[in-house]
C-alpha cells in the first residue's frame, strides 16, 4: 500500500522533473533532459497504475480515500489542509492524465527536437502535470483551486512558449485573463460554499449537501452551483468565455494536444462531475449546464465548418465536444459525461498529433487550403488521424460512439427532447467538418508547391505514440460499452459510487430502455452518415461546389468564418472601456489635467495638452495638496454630518 | 471671561489660513511656513483645551509639538537648501520631474 | 513618581535599536573611508538584536510607561514585521550604497532610528506618543527619500514626501487636540470613556483618520506615493513601501479596536476608501511603463485590499489584515529589492523595455521577480493568495459582500500588469537596438535578501499556519 | 472686560498677520508676519495660562525656528520675482474646497462650550504652572521627551548630511 499512504509521490515525481529541468536543463544534453522529463511523466503513469492495483483492494467502506499531510490554511474553525483524496473517478482522471501526458511527451521528443527552449519546454509540461493531478486529486476545494490556477499558469506559458510571435504572448496572456474572469467566479462559489457549510473538503461539503431539500427554486446551492460554472466554463472554453481557447493554438502542438484537449480544458467537467452531489440538488444550475453545453456544442462546430487552419478547426471541435460532456452532467449522466471525457483525450490527443504530424511534414504550413493529397505520403499519420476522426465521428464501434450516444440517450431519456435534438443536430456538423478536414488534408490533388516541400512521414518516436492512441481510441469505447453492445457498462457501474446516477434512469423499465437505446444509436449512425456524405459530396465529388456555396451564402458564411464576430464584439464591449477609462479618464484627465498641470511637455499626451495646461497654472505638489484637502472634505463632512 | 469657542475659532481660522497658503503660494519655503501656522493654531487648540479641563498634559503636548517642529524645520529647510542648490528654483511648480 | 524597571524592559527592542543607531552615529567619524561599509553589519546586529528583545519580552505583556505604550501580542507582531524589514533593507543596501557611491554610515542609523519611531507607533497606546514616534519616522524616511543628494529625482521625490507628509502630519494632530479636547486625554483607553462632545470627538477622529490615511497611502490621500517611491533610492522605496505603512496601519488597528466610536464611525470612510483605493491603484497601474512606478500604483492597491479587513472589522478581519502586511511586506521587499539590482548604477534602467528578455539573460532573477509578480497578483501557493484569501473571508463574514466583489475584480484588474512584466521577461525580446547593460552578478547581500524574502512567500503560502496564529493572538489583543 | 479687549487684540493681530503671511509676495515679508502671528499667539498662551509655553514660543519657536527660516529665506536668494498669489478658475476650486473644510471646522469649533459639552474651567484651576507642567514632563510624559532626543538626532544627522557641500549636481537624463 506504498502509494495509497503516499499519494504525494504521485505529485512529486513530475514536479522534481520540472524543477530539475527547469533549472539545468540548459546546460544538459538533449538526451538527458528527454530522460528526465519522460521519466518523471513515466514514472507517474506506472505510479498510477499501481494506484490503481492497490486501489482495487480497498474496501467501500474506506471510500473515498483521503490522506492530510499537513495544515495548510487555518484561519478561526476554517480549515483546509493539504490533502489528496482518491476515489474512482480521481483515479480515471489520474489515468487519463499520466497516460496521456506520457504519451505525449514521448512524441514531443520528437517534435520539438532542435528547438532553442527545449528544456524549458519540457520544464513547465511537467509543471503543467503536476498542477493537474493535483487539481484531480485535492481533497477539497481550495487546494482543488490551487491546481486550477497552476494549470492556467502553465498553460500560459506554454501558449506562449513562441514568444518571439506576437501572437503567441497576446494569445497566452488572453488565456490568463479570459480564464481569471471564470477563476473570479469560481473563488466566490468556494467562499459561497464555505460561508455555508462552514467546511470546503469535499467529504464534509457533500455529507452536508445530501441532507438538503433539492432546491426547487433557486436558493443558496444554485448559487454555488452557478458560480462553480462559471470557474468551469472559462476554464473548459464554453459559451461565452470559450474565445481563448482558438488563440491558444499558437502553442506548439503536443500542448495543444495534452493540454487544451486532452486534460487541462477538461477540469470544468471535471469540477462538475466532482460536484456532481451539489448540482443534483440544484437543478436550475444543473439545467444551465445542459443548456450552456448544448448550445455550445452545435455552436462551435458551425464555426468549425468554414475554419481553414487545421489546429483551429481541432481547437473548435474540441469546445464543441466538451459541450457534450457538460450536456451529459447537465442531464445528470455524470458517467457519461466522463466517459466522453475519456474516449476524448484518447481521440482529440491523438487528432493534434496527427495534425503536428501533418504539419512537421509540409514544414510548418497549418492552411488546409494548402494540403491535399497527403494520403500516401504520411501513411502512419493519415491511418492514425483517419482512426481518430471515425472515433469523433462516432461510427458504429469506435470509442466516441459509444460515448456520444450514452450522452445523447441520456438528454433524450431524461426528456430534455429539445436537447437531444440540438446534440444530433451537432454529431452531423461533427462528422462533417471532420471529414471536411481528413478530405482536403489526405485526398484529392496536392494544393501545395511540391517542388518546395519535401513531405516526409515523421519519425517513430512521434508515429508510435500516435498508433498507441489509435489503439485507444478504437477499444476505449469498449469499457463502456453498454449491454446492448455486448459491453458491460464497466466504467459507469465504477463511477456509480462517487457519481450521482440520474434519477431518470429508476423510472424506466428494462425492456423499453433497451428498445430506446436501439432507436437513438441508429439516429446518432444516420446523423454521422449524413455528415459524411455531404463532407464526401461537396470535397470530394464536387471540389467547387463549397466556392459556390459560399459564393452564394456569402452571409451567414461570412458570419461563420469570423466566428460570429465575438472577439470584436468582446473587444468592443468590455477591452476597450476598461482601456479608455484607464487612458483617457485616469490618466489624461485625472493625472495628467488635473494634477499635473504644469507639464512642460514630458510625455506625449502633455504635450497634447500643454497649452491649456499651462494656463491652468496648476503645480505639483500643491495639487496633491488639493486632492488631500478634497478627501479632508469629504471624509470630514461624511464623519461629522452624515454618520450618527 | 472669553468662552472657549472664540479661542477654538480662533484656532480654526488659523488653521485654514495655513492650508490656504499651503495651497496657493508658490515658494517652497513659504509653503513651509503655512506648515507652521497650521501647526501653531493646532497650539492654541491644546492651551485652549488644556485649560477648559483644569489639565496640564494639553500645555505638555504643545511643548512636544514645538520641539517636533524644530526638528521638521531643521530636516525641511535642509531637503529646501538641497533642491535650491541643485536645481536652481523654489518654485513649486517647476518641481514637476516625478509625474504621470 | 518615575519609570520603573519593567517599563524599560517592555521596551527594550526600541531602546536597543536606538543604542545601535547611536552607535553607528558615534563610530562613523572614527572609521577609514574603505571601512565604512562595516557598519553595516552594526546596523543589522541592532535591528537583530531589537528582533532578539522583542521575542524576549514577548512574555511580559502589559502597559508601559503610564500607559503611553502597550506592549501586547499585537506589538510584537508588528515589532517583528518592522525589524525584520529593517534588517533586510539594511542587507539589501550594502551593495547598493558601494555601487552608487553613498556614504554607508548615515543610512543604517537613519533606518535603525527610524525603525524605533515605527516601533514606537506600533507599541503606543497614547496619540500624542503616536504623533512622536510618525515624526520620528517621518523624518528618517524624508532624509532616507533624498539619500542620494545629487539626484534630481531623488530630490524632488524626498521635497514633495516632506511638504505633503507634514501637511498630513498637521490634520493627523489638529485631529488629536480634538479628540482630547472631546474626553480630556489623548490615552486610547480613556477615550471612549469620557465623552464630553460627540461632535468634537468626531471631527477629532476623522481628522486623525486623514492624517493616518495619508501614511497608509490611501486613496483620495495617495497622490504622493508615486512620485515618491519613483524618485526615491530603491531599496529606500523598499522601506517606504512596507515598514512605515504597516506602523500607520498598525495605529489604524489599534485606534479602531481599542476606541469603540471609531470602528462605529469610520465604517463608511473605511468602506469608500477601501473601494477607491483599490480602483486608482490598479487602473492607474495599468498604464504604466516605469516599473518602478508601476509597483508604487500596486502598493497603493495593495492598501486597499487591507483597508477592506479594517472595515471589516472583526478580529477575524484584524488578523487577515497583520497576515496580508506580512506577506506583502515580503513581496514589496524582494520587488524593490530587485528592481535596484536591475536598474543599474544611477537607476536607469526601469522602464518595462529593460525588462525585455531577462528571462534568457538572467533566467533565476527573472523567476524570481516572476514569484513576486504572481504573489502580488495573488495565485495560490503563494503568499498573497492567502493573504486576499483570508481579508476576502473576513469580509464575507461580516457580510461585506459588495466590498468583497469589489477586491475580486480588482484583482482581476491587476493581473494585468503584472503579467505585463512576466510577458516582458519570458516572451519579448529586447529591440536589437538596445544597450544591454554590463550582466553584473547579483551581490551576495542582495542575493540573501531575495532568497529570503522569496522563500517567505512560497513559505507562507503553503504553511501560513504558523504566523497566521501569532495575527491571530495579535489580534486578540484588543479584546 | 479688560480679558476681552486683550483677546480680541492678539485674534485680531494673530488673522491679520497670518492673512498677510499668506498674502504678500515677499517670503521674507511672510516670515516677518509669521513671527507676528507666533507672538500674537503666544500673548494668547499667557492669557490661557500657560506662561511656560509663552515663553517657549518665544524662545524657541520664535527665536530659533523662524530664524532659522529667515536665514535659508535670504541665503537661497532665488525666484526673487515670483509672484505668490494669482487666482484663476481653478483656485477658486481650491479654494472653495479650502472654505468646505476650514467652514466646517469654524463651524464646529463656533458652537461654544455649552454645545460642546466642554467642562467650565475653573478661573484659578491653572494658576502658575510653570513647575508642574515640569514634572507633568518629567513623570507620566518622560517616555516621549526621552524618545524626542531620537528626533533631534534624526534631525541633526539629516541636516548635517543633506547640507555638507558636495559636488556639483550632475545633471540627470
């Protein structure tokens, strides 16, 4: 039981790689940093696995399983400690995550080799790890916090690790702030829950929840659950904060593939599912996170249509795929969600590492207007992302068809009909534009000077980690698979104990269910089979036709392409005031008129102003003297007069 | 018998002639200076209150407040000397390198 | 009837510190000119041994000198924040007094002496020994402010602290002559005690609330603090920015827990201030270029984040408000610290663009001023975390919650800029144009310092449980 | 009677001097007429029984401060022209906001010692006091006149080192 007493260890590996690379990486060999980094991320995948094995001896009654290795914030009674907590659905995550990861850095030493900040590089992806398990394993919230904001940090620097592009650092730095506006919520959701419960561990929080009355109108739990999403939809890209999510593909793309669609962008769900207790019984937040995950599920994959960078048209799928997975918590599949969760890491790491594959090959283009017949070129890649878009696709038997259609049969059953509706509406555009993609990538004729480009497939270190994933996202579906696939449901009867199962499911008999089910898969196959025969159609039979569409439409085609002209309209509407009150009122009109003035001409803006200015006669120190006789003013006339 | 209230009125008419000049001359010294007056109307307010209570502690204070007010001059007068001799100006307003 | 024994030893850390002081005075004039920076080392043994006594005496709690001082937990607390500081600052100064040229003598005595007036102030439990030891650090950090007398900058900043500082100074003790005219003592006890006039009482205390307003910088009484923590000598800004702040905001404590009609009737102005405060702080932060004075504007929020647990005004709130001036003592220090490494000999090289690059040339210094950055931003696993987490808790306690909204997104609004410096340093790269200057090795003084102050705040952020118990015994103190 | 007319002479002399200081141009005319509202002051002192401060106002205040003051007034002979007052719109902001607070003040200090719940004083409570306001210092007040020596040194190490002749300034980019 080494590592259940010691979960720490678990922590610790990937953050004495990070600290060992960060701080000598540069003066070592290529070779050694390589051992470090995928060492420390390989070690943490075999310490999971062996979490795993000695977690299966543990008896329910010792569930979940917590460890405090010392106090952390005590402040009065409020306590937090630093305390790691594993139950079965941490111990998904932390598969999910360590596997993943190694897979990753596995490939990244491939791609990323020759790059000047390689051990940099590798320094915060490990950093990135260790703030992820313990974002996965904290034990209650604030700690969970402490994580969550550790992801944020280095998935900035990591966005903008190219910092010598422009839009790299502005893309990072957009992360981080997009991220604090959900962050904001989030914080106030913990003191909200703490203000409550007088206790933020998760063991306490939800022992207190479950004696609660569900909330049939709105009430103090539906606070908490609406400020928790509010952390999660920043931090899981979903309407409306989803905008940094596009912009953080200036990150080199193994960080893509890890961070912003097989791990970090999963954490709302993450956080949801965890909370799963508290949305149960406050269904108005658990409705605003269907509704939140639908909408944004049909609505990133219509601006996924018309994207022409490979790893942005990814970067849209990916919100549009996490919007199924907060649909399903919404309808209270909480399983399902996770498993979507899962079969998407395996998928979506594996979608942008076929397409860093693509990209390493034609040297650096990312415009798939500039691709094309690629198929036998980079066979290992085309087979691999070939795999992996059947999957997101959801064609019968692969992993992402079993997961989206547990989600869709969940809204459907849960009689959210709408819901249901909206999700197909959505699998169709998914497998559409995901076809669109392998078409005009790896089929018809190449569009790119062949002359110039020597396409090469890449080498094995970075083609094994993309069989692997292929691999598992074909048999990932599997230990999900519901009986009426012959699978056996595993994944959802071992999540069953933490997550809530859905009250719906009680009220069903067996044989209608199953006659339900049968119905709605052959729904989810048509409307897979709809997209790809109109991606077949209009990219491969009739290469001209989607010009003329798009002639034709010019419109909503328009409105498509510039993403529904959110980023101006948020920089319009909330950038810019806060720019203008800071530039123009603050400091123009307070410092620069009002105090100062006397400038002779410093700055440009003075200068601007210098005439008037100095007819105003107004000097330094003598003005500050006047703004601390105003608040004399005001203090003195508030205290004497006004307050009794 | 005067009452009190015309010493304290006194005091405060005092007091915001200081603030005024503090706020409208231009020389670094006499601004100084209206530094002073403020703080002699805060004297007249102690004496005032002193013996309006029968209690010494208010002259008692005064005697600090004065010797306080020597050390400022001391310190002040040289910070003034310092700045007329490197930038060549008492004018408060051209004292403006710091801004923005 | 004269002092007894007792009195003395409840003050020893200030009568120590000013032996010291003195000593470094009297032995100036006797040292060769190479040998000077010897003094140093004085100066530092003064302030350990002032943080020596007051661990010491920290048993014996009880009144002073007629009750002119108080020497409780809560004195001790701020006894260590304010020798530790000086003992830092003085550390920390050595090699930029040698780089810049400046006499070493002077300087440890003035932060040593000045030191004892903030000791004073934190201890007294009487205003016009509250006005004494303010003047006592006000002078020092006045003359400290134009340390470096050929300056112009220095200079300015040193004239305009002066002139507005005593102007504050004046309204600070009109405000006392009223509040003893009011109950006939200036003793913090006595005074809720006798009221003869409400409404000179009042007026009394919303003087002395400017006056101290001013020394903590808050806004609108904040309009100095750029000027001055840009002209001023860095590590001097480093002083400026932590030890005197955190006396004038031990006396706001002390005023506010032991006098009953101040917490009542400063509710509203802590309230308004605190808000407003934290809004010029940042905003005008945002558009700076001079990190320097970028950090001047944050300190300035920074106050305003405390203001918010001195409205709120449990002891709860008191101790999150210790705890906050603890930790942002330690990041404002190690900020400065490394800002006047950086700037270079005469303090040039402050503005953004010289921070363009670092992390490739310096890559430990710029992760460092990096830890600081994201503590004053306030991420978890550091002390400024903590520091706003317990404040923003203490405010929800006592149901502040709109104020509490309003320090959220203020620290929304910070993380701008601070991000601003982390971007400069990781992802720009200086215009090739530019002059680098000569990579100068950071100086063994300086390095302790940043290790220590950088330590701190990772420290206090994963174990804040420690201090967070001696705020809390502190803040007990009024009870 | 004869208290009155007293009073009102050292007021009146007292507003008009320190008007005055604030009013000419000349600095040294306003340290001139700062003495005059310091001894004006310290006329009121004695009439308030505080003989000892009437005599340390003189002594001190008056013959060390202000000389003090008059001394760096005529050794930094500079800006000889500058003109000290001139209004426009915005000082006539300033000093609205000057008259907001001083109003105040003059207003709350006018109500008289009845509105105030000031206590009377007693006529004979402050008889010559000069040695007890002594021992006053000397006992319960020892603690700050000790700690008062620290300013004077402060003050006596800042002006020792900010006044010593240097170099010539070095003119800053």
């Amino acid at each position: 039981m080494l590592l259940l007493e010691h979960l720490w260890i678990l922590l610790a590996l990937p953050l004495a790689g990070a600290a060992a690379n960060g701080l000598f990486g540069r003066h070592w060999s290529k070779r050694t940093v390589d051992a470090v980094a995928v060492g420390a991320s390989g070690l943490a995948f075999a310490a999971a696995l062996e979490l795993w094995r000695e977690f299966a001896q543990l008896t329910a009654a010792e569930l979940p399983w917590v460890r405090s290795y010392f106090s952390w914030i005590v402040a009065g009674e409020f306590r937090a400690d630093f305390a790691l907590q594993v139950d079965q659905l941490t111990l998904v995550m932390v598969l999910v995550v360590t596997g993943v990861s190694w897979l990753i850095h596995i490939y990244s030493t491939g791609y990323m080799a020759g790059d000047a900040g390689y051990a940099r590089f590798f320094a915060y992806l490990n950093l990135f790890l260790f703030f992820m398990l313990l974002l996965v394993m904290a034990a209650n919230y604030p700690l969970l916090f402490v994580g969550w904001e550790g992801v944020g940090l280095s998935s900035y620097l990591l966005i903008g690790f190219w910092f010598l592009r422009k839009s790299a650092a502005d893309a990072g730095k957009k992360a981080f702030i997009v991220n604090r506006i959900g962050d904001f919520g989030f914080l106030l959701g913990i003191f909200l829950l703490y203000w409550t419960f007088s206790a933020a561990d998760f063991r306490s929080v939800f022992a207190a929840v479950r004696q609660m009355p569900v909330e049939t109108e709105a009430g103090v739990l539906t606070a908490i659950g609406l400020l928790l999403l509010a952390g999660a939809v920043g931090k899981s890209a979903q309407l409306p904060l989803y905008v940094w999510l596009p912009d953080a593909m200036e990150g080199p793309t193994p960080v893509s593939a890890l961070i912003h669609a097989a791990t970090m962008v999963t954490a709302g769900v993450y956080v949801v599912a965890r909370s799963a207790v508290i949305f149960v019984h406050a269904p108005l937040a658990q409705d605003a996170v269907a509704v939140i995950g639908c909408l944004t599920a049909v609505y990133a994959a219509t601006i996924g249509l018309v994207q022409t960078d490979i790893k942005r048209v990814l970067a849209y799928s990916t919100i549009s795929q996490l919007g199924y997975m907060f649909l399903a918590c919404g309808v209270g599949a909480f399983a399902a969600g996770i498993f979507h969760l899962m079969t998407h890491a395996f998928f979506k790491a594996l979608l942008f590492l076929a397409a860093g594959s693509v990209i390493h090959a034609l040297g650096g283009e990312q415009d798939i207007r500039r691709m094309g017949g690629l198929r036998r070129k980079i066979p290992w890649t085309y087979g691999t992302m070939l795999v992996a878009t059947l999957a997101i696709a959801g064609a019968p038997l692969f992993s992402g068809f079993f997961s989206k259609d547990a989600i869709l049969f969940a809204a459907y059953a849960s009689g959210q009909q709408l819901l249901w509706g909206l999700g197909t509406l959505g699998a169709v555009l998914t497998a559409f534009y995901m076809f669109r993609l392998i078409f005009l990538v790896f089929h018809g004729q190449p569009r790119f000077d062949e002359q110039a480009v020597h396409v090469h497939e890449s080498p094995r270190v970075m083609t094994v980690p993309l069989v692997v994933l292929a691999v598992l996202s074909v048999v990932g579906g599997w230990l999900a698979a519901p009986k009426l696939w012959g699978g056996a449901d595993l994944l959802e009867r071992f999540l069953t104990p933490v997550l809530e199962a859905p009250a719906w499911l009680a009220a069903f008999p067996a044989e209608e269910l199953h006659a339900l089910e049968l119905r709605l898969s052959g729904a989810a196959v048509l409307a897979a089979a709809l997209g790809f025969l109109a991606a077949w159609w209009l990219y491969l039979q009739q290469p001209e036709k989607p010009a003329m569409l798009a002639a034709r439409y010019a419109a909503p085609y328009r409105l498509l392409w510039n993403k529904y002209y959110v980023d101006e309209l948020y920089a319009a509407a909330v950038v810019r005031p806060l720019l203008w009150l800071s530039e123009r009122v603050l400091w123009q009109k307070v410092d620069v008129a009002v105090i100062d003035g006397a400038a002779n001409g410093a700055a440009h803006t003075a200068r601007r102003l210098g005439d008037q200015l100095r007819r105003m006669q107004s000097g330094n120190a003598r003005s500050y003297a006047a703004w601390v006789i105003v608040g004399a003013a005001i203090v003195t006339a508030a205290l004497v007069w006004w307050v009794q | 018998m005067v009452s009190p209230s015309y010493y304290l009125t006194l005091s405060a008419i005092l007091f915001g002639l200081g603030v005024i000049g503090f706020l409208f001359k231009r020389n670094i010294i006499t601004l100084f200076m209206s530094i002073e007056l403020m703080l002699n109307a805060v004297n007249l307010a102690f004496v005032t209150f002193s013996r309006q209570w029968g209690e010494l502690s208010g002259q008692v204070y005064v005697f600090f407040v004065i010797i306080v007010a020597a050390a400022e001059a001391a310190v002040g007068l040289a910070i003034i000397l310092l700045l007329a001799r490197n930038r060549q100006t008492l004018n408060v307003e051209r004292i403006n390198l710091l801004k923005l | 009837m004269l002092p007894a024994a007792t009195d003395y030893y409840r003050l020893l850390p200030e009568i120590l510190a000013a032996v010291f002081g003195t000593i470094v005075m009297l032995l100036e004039p006797f040292l060769r000119r190479e040998h000077k920076a010897a003094l140093s080392w004085l100066g530092m043994l003064g302030a350990a041994a002032a943080l020596g006594a007051a661990v010491l005496v920290r048993s014996d709690a009880g009144p002073a000198f007629f009750h002119l001082i108080q020497a409780d937990p809560f004195t001790f607390f701020l006894r260590l924040l304010i020798y530790a500081t000086a003992l830092l600052v003085m550390l920390a100064a050595r090699a930029y007094l040698d780089r810049e040229n400046l006499p070493h003598g002077e300087f440890y005595a003035l932060v040593l002496l000045g030191s004892v007036g903030m000791g004073v102030m934190a201890a007294a439990a009487e205003l016009v020994t509250v006005f004494i030891g303010l003047e006592i650090s006000s002078l020092s950090t006045y003359i400290l402010a134009s340390y470096r007398r050929e300056a112009l900058r220095a200079n300015e900043s040193a004239l305009k602290y002066f002139l507005l500082g005593s102007f504050a100074t004046a309204f600070f003790l009109f405000g006392v002559a009223l509040v003893y005219g009011a109950t006939g003592t200036a003793r913090l006890e006595q005074v809720a005690e006798g009221v003869a006039s409400v409404l000179l009482l009042k007026l009394g205390l919303a003087l002395v609330f400017i006056g101290l307003a001013f020394k903590v910088a808050s806004a609108p009484f904040h309009v100095w603090t750029p000027d001055v923590y840009e002209g001023a000598p860095a590590p001097v800004t480093a002083l400026l920015s932590t030890a005197p702040k955190a006396a004038a905001f031990a006396v706001l404590l002390r005023i506010a827990g032991t006098v009953l009609p101040a917490t009542l009737l400063w509710f509203w102005v802590l309230w308004g201030s605190a808000a407003l405060t934290m809004f010029v702080g940042n905003l005008a932060a945002l558009v700076q270029s001079n990190v320097k004075r970028m950090l001047a504007y944050s300190s300035i929020a920074h106050a305003g984040y405390i203001l918010v647990a001195l409205a709120a005004g449990t002891e709860a709130a008191y101790a999150a408000a210790l705890y906050y001036l603890a930790a942002y003592a330690l990041m404002k220090l190690g900020a400065f610290t490394l800002v006047a490494h950086l700037a270079g000999r005469g303090e040039r090289r402050l503005t953004l663009e010289d921070y363009a690059g670092l992390a490739r040339r310096e890559p430990v210094v710029a992760a460092t001023l990096s830890l600081y950055l994201l503590s004053l931003l306030g991420l978890p696993l550091t002390a400024g975390f903590l520091g706003k987490f317990y404040v923003f808790v203490a405010g929800l306690r006592a149901e502040l919650l709109g104020l509490v909204v309003l320090a959220a997104v203020n620290t929304l609004l910070g993380a701008y800029y601070y991000l601003r410096v982390i971007l400069y340093m990781y992802f720009r790269e200086p215009d090739p144009t530019y002059e680098h200057a000569a990579r100068e090795p950071v100086p063994a003084g300086t390095g302790l310092v940043l290790a220590a102050t950088a330590a701190g705040t990772l420290l206090l952020g994963i174990f804040p449980g420690h201090l967070m118990r001696i705020a809390e015994l502190a803040a007990a103190s009024f009870r | 009677m004869v208290e009155q007319f007293t009073f009102y002479f050292f007021a009146a002399l007292a507003v008009i001097s320190a008007v005055l200081v604030v009013t000419v141009r000349n600095a040294v005319y306003s340290a001139v007429f700062l003495i005059t509202t310091l001894l004006a002051t310290a006329g009121i002192f004695l009439q308030l029984r505080a003989e000892f401060l009437f005599v340390v106002q003189i002594i001190l205040y008056v013959g060390g401060i202000m000389v003090l003051f008059v001394f760096v007034v005529m050794l930094v002979d500079l800006d000889v022209a500058l003109r000290q007052v001139q209004f426009n719109r915005q000082k006539w902001v300033a000093l609205l906001v000057v008259l907001a607070v001083a109003g105040q003040l003059v207003f709350a200090l006018a109500l008289g010692s009845e509105a105030l719940g000031l206590p009377a004083a007693a006529p004979e409570s402050l008889e010559p006091n000069t040695e007890s306001v002594g021992l006053r210092l000397f006992e319960s007040y020892m603690l700050p006149f000790e700690i008062a020596s620290i300013l004077l040194l402060v003050a006596m190490i800042g002006a020792v080192l900010l006044g010593k002749r240097q170099k010539p300034p070095r003119s800053e980019a």
